[in-house]
C-alpha cells in the first residue's frame, strides 16, 4: 500500500476544533480513502485587537488508488 499526504488550512470564526472539522470536510469532497488526519499549526486572526478567525494547519494521509 501506499499512501499520500496534503497540508491544507481549515478556518472558523467560532472555535480550533469548526477549522479541523472545516478542514477535513472539504478535503472528504476531493479525496478518496482519507485514513488519518494530525494537527498541525494552529495560527488565529486577529483586527482591530481581537481575536476574529482560528485557523489550522492539518496533514490529511489517504491510501492511493491503483489503476488496474
């Protein structure tokens, strides 16, 4: 078996654990057999003093498809 792994970078307004659900639900509408996920950096944004947005970093693992 061989397996892949992508960084990408889910946000939210409300919370770490919306970014990591963000992320992982738009990666399961482009990728098959997603097996694991870790976080990564988390990094927040903030304007005008306050802390607006949450973002993490997360490595999701999948198991490559064979052609036949």
């Amino acid at each position: 078996m061989v397996y892949k792994y992508i960084n990408i970078v889910g946000t939210s307004p409300n919370s770490i654990d919306d970014a990591v659900r963000d992320a992982v639900t738009e990666a399961t509408k482009t990728l098959n057999n997603i097996e694991w996920a870790e976080l990564g950096r988390v990094t927040f944004k903030i304007i005008d003093n306050q802390l607006k947005e949450f973002q993490a970093e997360v490595k999701i693992g999948f198991k490559i498809d064979r052609k036949e």
